[in-house]
C-alpha cells in the first residue's frame, strides 16, 4: 500500500475530521452530564448554548489537532522522500 501524500486537499480533510470529532465528544460530554443531573436532581439541564460553546471549542481543537497531524505526516513524507 502507497502511503498518501501530504498534500493541501489532505490537510483539509483532517481538519474537518477533527472538527467533527471534537465537535461530537463535546456534545456528548454535555448529554452525559445532562443525564447525570437528571438523574441526581431531576432536573433537564442540556441548554443550547451547550451546541455554541461546543462548536467554538472544536473549532479551535480541531483546527490545531488537524494541522499537527498534517505537520507530522508532511515530516514523514520528507523523511521517506530523503531515504529514496
């Protein structure tokens, strides 16, 4: 198998990939909380402002987790680059 090119179209993938990930971990985060509360007080507390404040934040951790793999995979296709 040929490893895949760090190329500008790879870097963007990434990043989205990562986005989503942290996006969903975020939301996930929130509901287990809500239902631990529920569970405890009886109370709902999932607001939506919880989908805002995960947004921003997988925004920025998706934007720097998926640049430093981009950056990491683009030193390895160097690396096998420079051994050819």
């Amino acid at each position: 198998m040929n490893p895949m090119k760090a190329t500008f179209r790879l870097y963007l993938a990434v990043v989205l990939r990562a986005v989503v990930f942290f996006y969903l971990l975020g939301l996930l985060g929130n509901l287990i909380g809500a239902l631990y509360i529920f569970g405890k007080d009886g109370v709902w507390y999932f607001q939506s402002d919880a989908l805002f404040v995960a947004l921003r934040f997988s925004l920025i951790y998706g934007f720097f987790t998926g640049s430093g793999l981009w950056i990491f995979a683009k030193m390895e296709e160097i690396k096998r680059r420079k051994k050819k």
